[in-house]
C-alpha cells in the first residue's frame, strides 16, 4: 500500500519547515515511519562534491559497537548496493534484498553488521539535487517483517529531492563576523591499515571544535575517538591511492577543510596517509553557498565575474550576453542570496568565518524513551 497524498503534503510540509538538519532528521524520521515502517535508521550529511560522510548524523534505535562495520563497509569491503553507486543511478533509492535476488548474504554488510543484530532487509538512499548528494539514509527491517517494496522505494524516491534541497539551504551561511587569528594547520597521520600514529596539538584543537557523532577509538595508545568524516576521508585516500577533502562546519559556525594524501616511498609503494585540517578557503566556502542558494550555471559565472570586480559591460563580453541581460542575472542573483549591492553579494558568499552557531547534539535515540540521549561514540 503506497503513501497517501494528504500523507505526501504533511512529509514534505515538514521537510520545508525543519529548522536545521537535525530537526529535519528527526521529524521527517517520525512521519516516514508512519507510512513505511522501519526498526532502525541511519541518517547522513554528505559532502556534495564527493559524497562523503560529514556532519550531523543522526543513529536510530542502533546501540554502541558495530558502528566501524558499517561506517567502513562502504569504503573497505562492500561490492553490493554502494552509496556511490546510487549517487549516479536514474533511481537513486534500492533495498538490499531486491538488488541481491532476495540474498542479502552477498552483502558483508548484511553479514557482519546486519544479521547479528536481527535484521534482515536495508533500504538506502541518496538524497540529491542537481546531481549532488547532499545526505544518505539507510532504513533497517527485523526478521519477521516483509522486505522493503517497490512502493517504498517510489516514497524516498520521491523524498530524496525535498529533503537534499533542504540540506542544501542549510549551508547558507549568517551574517559575516570578524576573521580571527590565523592557525596552522592540524596533521593527523595513519598507517597503511588506517590505525592513527601520530597527531598535532593543532589537529587536536580543530577536532574538538567538531559537532559531536559518530566515532571510533584509536590504536597505537592515542586516547582521541575520530569522527567517521575524518576516518571515510583518509580511508578513501588509502584505498584509491588519489587525493580526497570534504568540508565540515564546526560547532562556532566556521567551515573546515580536511583533505587526505596517501604517501608513497621512492619505490612508488603506497604508505602512510596524511590528513591536514585548516580553515577553508574563501573558494572552498563560495562553492557550497552557492549551491545552498539554488544559483544557476550561468549565475554562478556572472558572480564569479563580479567577485573579479567586472563591470556589467565586461561581463556582457567575456559571456557573450547582452547588458540586459547580465543586469536580468544579476537582479535574480541579488534576489535569492537575499542582498542588494555587489559588495553585499561578495561578502556574503566570499567571506571565510561567520557568526557562531549554537552548539547542537548529534543524538543518538531510541524508542519508547521520553527524551533522546546523548549520542555516546562506538
């Protein structure tokens, strides 16, 4: 039995009026379970550019351990129904055992994470727009309970968009406040099996400023549980032998960079990976805001003309657009970033720090509990 319509109008009412993704995780959570009923959930920011795991993330009704297996499944050892699969797939929504022939035992996630805790179906999803994926969930289903459907599938179908256009709105940023001291950077650095050896007092620093989440402890006896965003970015690094960042906002409302290199010898053997954290550049920053602001292809390049200081004229030239056009552009631009100056629109979009944000919990949660609890690291 599929979603009613009056049911469609009150999930996705919900989605436009969450106050921040943490509010949009968990009301929409509590609607969809509703209609499509699930025992436990995953629900996660990503990168738009890669698709990494960032911050929040929000764990349903999944007790500490086991968080390791199914963080690194995606990255390590899956081969079955990958997230990065579904990104650029016409669908971007699949249930495990649809996709294995009703085998979900093809799956090491179904294996060494699903089966030992009881359950026996996965239904994931990207949630994109404009081809980027802005977030993923995973829905999980006991034994005794029928596998997902087709019907389920066309619900987070028909969700993905909504709820990746609202984390895509919450990437604007407040109103600009003053630059602080310059840092140098935070080095974080792993053997080739991904264990942290050795880290910077200034790493240190710029973790702690991160929102809480899921984690896991380290070895070689360094006391310091690393966010799963840190261990995806190095990991991906490790295993593909190229380059990997994503972007993290931090709980004062600063955008960070963490980018990973795997280090070879001179013998072109794969070693050591290296992960730096640092303030993000004005670049970096620009390109998430823009998105956050639904601008056009051709809006972004009229704004990256007048961040050049162009003048209308100029920019009618290099775009081969008439003046009226270019001052059309700029009008709309004006109106969704909600400013009306070009400097405004430079310091809004251009600008590296901005006013702090209220801390928020990343929560771990449970049925029949009267409130959520903190989210403990796994």
């Amino acid at each position: 039995m599929g979603v009613t319509p009056l049911e469609m109008r009150r999930l996705l009412a919900g989605i436009e009026q969450a106050a921040d993704a943490h509010a949009l995780f968990a009301e929409t959570s509590t609607r969809l379970r509703r209609t499509t009923p699930f025992d436990a959930a995953v629900w996660v920011a990503t990168d738009p550019i890669n698709g990494l795991t960032t911050a929040p993330v929000r764990v349903e009704n999944l007790h500490e351990g086991g968080c390791g297996t199914y963080w690194e499944s995606e990255l390590f050892s899956e081969h079955v129904n990958l997230f990065r699969d579904l990104a650029r797939a016409p669908v971007p929504v699949a249930g495990l055992r649809a996709v294995t022939g009703d085998d979900p035992g093809l799956s090491s996630l179904y294996r060494n994470f699903m089966c030992p805790r009881g359950f026996d179906d996965e239904l994931r999803a990207v949630l994109r727009v404009d081809g980027q994926p802005w977030g993923q969930l995973s829905l999980f289903r006991e034994r005794g309970r029928k596998p997902f459907q087709d019907n389920d599938i066309a619900l987070l179908s028909g969700l993905s968009t909504p709820i990746a256009r609202r984390l895509r709105s919450f990437a604007q940023p407040l109103a600009p406040a003053a630059a602080g001291r310059a840092e140098a950077p935070g080095m974080l650095l792993f053997d080739p099996r991904g264990g942290l050896v050795s880290i910077n007092d200034e790493a240190r620093h710029l973790l702690a400023q991160m929102p809480p989440g899921p984690a896991t402890t380290t070895a070689q006896g360094i006391e310091l549980p690393l966010p799963v965003w840190i261990l995806s970015t190095a990991g991906r690094a490790r295993i593909t032998g190229e380059n990997s960042r994503i972007r993290i906002r931090t709980t004062t409302g600063r955008w960070l960079v963490c980018h990973a290199s795997c280090l070879r010898d001179l013998a072109g053997t794969p070693g050591m990976t290296a992960l730096v954290i640092e303030p993000a550049t004005p670049s970096e920053v620009a390109s998430l805001v823009v998105a956050a602001y639904e601008l056009t292809r051709r809006e972004l390049d009229v704004t990256e003309l007048i961040a050049r200081g162009r003048s209308t004229g100029d920019i009618a030239a290099t775009l081969f657009l008439s003046a009226h056009t270019v001052r059309d552009h700029v009008k709309a631009i004006f109106d969704k970033v909600g400013v009306t100056s070009r400097g405004e629109l430079i310091a809004k979009l251009f600008t590296d720090h901005y006013e702090p944000l209220a801390a928020t919990q990343t929560l771990r949660v449970f049925d029949g509990e009267k409130r959520a609890q903190p989210y403990l690291p796994a």
